[in-house]
C-alpha cells in the first residue's frame, strides 16, 4: 500500500525531487492511463499546497479536450483547442503559467475562486495527448520552479502510462 510521506522542504527544487520519487513510487507497475491520472491527480493535490484543483484533460480529437481524473469542485467537461488555457496550452504546444487568470483572454473560469493557473501538455512520441491542469486561490501561486517539477512529474506519468 501507497502511503504518500510528508515533504518538509521550503526548496521548491528539492520538493519536487521527493514529490517525483512518489509519484514513481506510486505509479510503478501500472499501465493504466486513468488509473495512473487518478492517482497522479491525488498526489499532487495531498501534496502540493494552495491548489483548489488538480487534475488531467485529454485530447480526445484534434479540436477538444475532455475532462480526466481530478481533484477539487466539479468542472468544466469539454475544452476547445486555443480556448482558455488548457486549449492554448495545447494549440501552442507549450506550458502555460498564468499569475491572474482573470488578466489571461479568454480565461474559462470552472471555480470563480481559481485567481492563478499552470497547465502542462502532456508530450509523447511527437504528439500531445492532453494536460495537466493547476488551479490555485492565489494570484502568482505557481513561478518557473512549479513549472519545470509539473513538467517533470507529467513525463513521469506519461512514462508509466503509456
């Protein structure tokens, strides 16, 4: 059994290091891509502090994205590609943090109380199979260092998934 341990580190860095070598630890052995996105979702959202929402969208055509396992209120089931974060996220191939969500055209606002975004595509073999997706009741909740560990803990999801 799975038990996710405590990570007493103010080194955002160094957080991530730990919070990767869980989620390896969680993930090992499964193949199951929504098994393994549930439990991805649930880790970061026990883990990381000030999120309202953590979880997946998945490119299920080339033009929408569908809702995956997550953690936190109810959401928004089907995004467009180049709509709101996710979609842009996707339609540029690229990372997205968003410091005000409410400054970010287009933003599609799922929890009125989401105020900060990081969305992180999810790459494999030269294509993007969805997103990661962070929301957070705080303004500039996320900085390049949550980006490069999102990033980091979505090749180990797609390493063990797919």
């Amino acid at each position: 059994m799975f038990q996710a341990a405590t990570i007493n580190s103010a080194n955002k860095a160094e957080f991530y290091r730990e919070l990767c070598q869980q989620l390896k630890g969680l993930l090992h052995g499964e193949t199951d891509t929504i098994a393994n996105a549930a439990n991805t979702s649930a880790l970061m959202f026990e883990m990381m502090p000030d999120l309202n929402w953590a979880g997946f969208y998945f490119l299920k055509s080339e033009k929408e994205l569908v809702l995956g396992p997550f953690q936190g209120k109810a959401a928004c089931v089907r995004i467009a590609v180049g709509r709101g974060v996710c979609g842009t996220a996707v339609e540029k191939g690229t990372s997205i943090l968003v410091e005000d969500v409410h400054a970010f055209p287009g933003h599609i606002a799922c929890d009125a109380a989401s105020r900060s975004e990081l969305v992180v595509p999810l790459h494999h073999n030269g294509k993007i199979l969805g997103v990661i997706d962070l929301d957070s009741p705080t303004a500039s909740r996320f900085d390049a260092k949550d980006k490069a560990g999102v990033e980091a803990l979505a090749r180990i999801f797609i390493e063990a998934s797919y």
